[in-house]
C-alpha cells in the first residue's frame, strides 16, 4: 500500500498472516549479528501468531472469544488495552468488539507487531531501520520518505511523508468493515496516518475510512499526528509530515 | 456477575487492569516472587465480551483540513518486479 525509499533491504518474514520485511541502515554492522536479528524477529513473529490469531483454536485470542478465563502475557495484556484506547479514542469507528465471532484485534496488529520488532531491533542495536508489516511502517533513526500510491494506480504517488521515528499506517476501504452497520466502510477510500506510535497508526487508518474526514476529530488530542485521506476524487489532509504530489 | 478479571504481577506497569464496566469485579491474586516479577494478567472471555458496553467520549473539533483534486499522482519512481 506504500511505497518506501530503500537501500538496504534485509529480508521478508511470514508467520500466519502477518509479512514483516526489514530495511536497516546502521553501517558497519556484523552480518552474524543481522542473522541473530532475523531470527529474533521470526521468533516473536510466530509468538504473535501464536497468541493472536483468531484461527487457531489454541490461541489466547481465540481462546478468550470461545469465553474461556485465562492468563494473558502482558504482549496480550497491552493489545486489549489499545484496543480499548482506540476504540474510544475514534468514538467506536475503530471497534474490535464489533466484528463477527467477538472481540478480534486484527485491526491494529500489525502496528503491534512493528513495534514488537523494533524492540528486537534495538536490542541488536541496531538503530537505523524500517519495519514494513504488510504495508504499515515504523521507521527509526532518520527521515524517511515515504510515497503514499494512488489508489487506482499503484505506480503513481498521491502524497509523500516524511517520517522520523514515525509509524506510517494505510488502510482501504475494501478492506475495512463499518463496525456501526456490519457493511464495507464507505467514509473514504483509502486513509493513511504518520505519528509517533504504530499500534495506533494502524487502529486510526482503519477507522479514518470509515468515518472520512470528519474523523479528523480525533486528531484535536493528537497534534502530532499527519493523515491524508483520499475521499471520492479528492485529496485531503492535514499535518506537517504530508506533502501532496505534484 | 461473579468475579471477572484478576491482575497479576509485582511491576506497577503490569498492574493496569483492562477497562471493564463498573460491574466487573477485581481482584489481586498471589504473586509467585517478589524478587521474580510475574507478568501478565486474568482475562475472561465474558468480561471481555462485557467491554463493549463502555460508553464514548463526546469529541471536539480537530485540525484544519486541507484538500484538493486527486488528481492523477505523480510516478513514484519504481516499477514492479515481473512474476516468475
């Protein structure tokens, strides 16, 4: 759904739904090292499918939807509290609660598992990355320029952002459910949000397609924050980090 | 409604206990170390069902938004790699 500038480009990992690909820019850094990195960043991978997946009936995700009382890891812990923090924070535009079979927070996990993998990261110490989970990005260290694609044309750009130590998230509207009406989400077609935290990058994409820009709203307590929504034939925004094409 | 969610742990970073209507009871239960930090906490499904009954803050407005057309893009340098 983005497009990122690179130049180094580590490799792509999947476990389960997620595709996590790493971008590092720290020089001067031992490729043992890099490999134990990876390895690191697979593992947790397969933690976070492991625990979230709402497909595999021994996840604590699924678990929890069947109504069994369990003890959560503080990663499951923390993921129901964004979930939370989100859904309030969008007035129930983002709501894990909503969809069918119960509670699902897919909606944010992607930002989640960035974030998770940047803690590897840094362990490692390395610096100077970027984490691309299926499209959402958490970029460390240095700017980073990142082309937001039209909609209709996945070669050509709307929209650049710049983000330092930013989480860039997009979603679209054929991939989004309107949890007040159970129907495809119709606010915009495609929303992409910069800010300082990737769980909630991800949670307000999601909602800002489906309440378009009167979303924008939500940003009064975010100031921070950058998004760009395309809304029928219209481009908008608001935020320093969005710079229109053209 | 009988007793839905625990909290476990001796880090007060662990402690914050999931946001649940006021009708959810709390507890502590026992921590296995005080010099071995348990992490985690006590879910239930059925209080985690119950959250979606928390009720939603009023909002204000927001930031100035700006738009224009569309338009067609611009090309962002980088073409597809071809399927094998």
């Amino acid at each position: 759904m983005s497009a990122l500038l690179v130049d180094r480009h580590l490799g792509t990992s999947r476990a389960g739904d997620l595709a996590v690909t790493l971008q590092v820019r720290d020089e001067q850094v031992a490729p043992q090292l890099l490999a134990d990195a990876w390895d690191a960043v697979h593992d947790e991978l397969d933690r976070i499918s492991r625990a979230f997946s709402v497909s595999r009936p021994d996840s604590a995700v699924a678990q929890l939807r069947a109504g069994a009382t369990l003890l959560v890891d503080d990663g499951v812990a923390t993921v129901i509290d964004r979930c939370l923090e989100a859904r309030t924070l969008t007035g129930g535009a983002f709501d894990p609660w909503a969809l069918d079979g119960g509670f699902d927070p897919s909606g944010l996990l992607h930002g989640w598992t960035a974030e998770v993998c940047a803690d590897v990261l840094r362990r490692y110490g390395l610096r100077r990355f970027c984490v691309d989970v299926s499209g959402d990005l958490l970029c460390r260290g240095e700017v980073w320029r990142v082309a937001v694609t039209h909609p209709d044309d996945a070669l050509r750009s709307v929209a650049t952002l710049e983000a330092c130590d930013a989480a860039v998230a997009t979603s679209r509207w054929d991939a989004v459910v309107d949890p007040r009406s159970g129907l495809r989400a119709s606010g915009a077609r495609q929303a992409t949000v910069v800010g300082p935290d990737a769980v909630l990058a991800d949670a307000l994409a999601t909602a800002l397609v489906v309440d378009g820009v009167e979303g924008s709203r939500w940003f009064a307590s975010l100031p921070e924050w950058s998004a760009c929504l395309v809304d029928g034939d219209e481009l908008a925004w608001w935020g320093s980090a969005v710079h229109p094409a053209g | 409604m009988r007793s839905l969610v625990l909290r476990a742990g001796t880090v007060a970073g662990v402690l914050a206990v999931l946001a649940l209507p006021t009708t959810a009871a709390q507890a502590e239960v026992a921590t296995t170390s005080a010099s071995v930090p348990s992490t985690g906490r006590i879910v239930s499904g059925e209080a985690l069902a119950a959250a979606i009954v928390a009720p939603l803050p009023r909002t204000t407005a927001g930031p100035r938004v700006e738009r224009r057309a569309l338009g067609s893009g611009t090309d962002v340098g980088y073409r597809p790699v071809a399927a094998s």
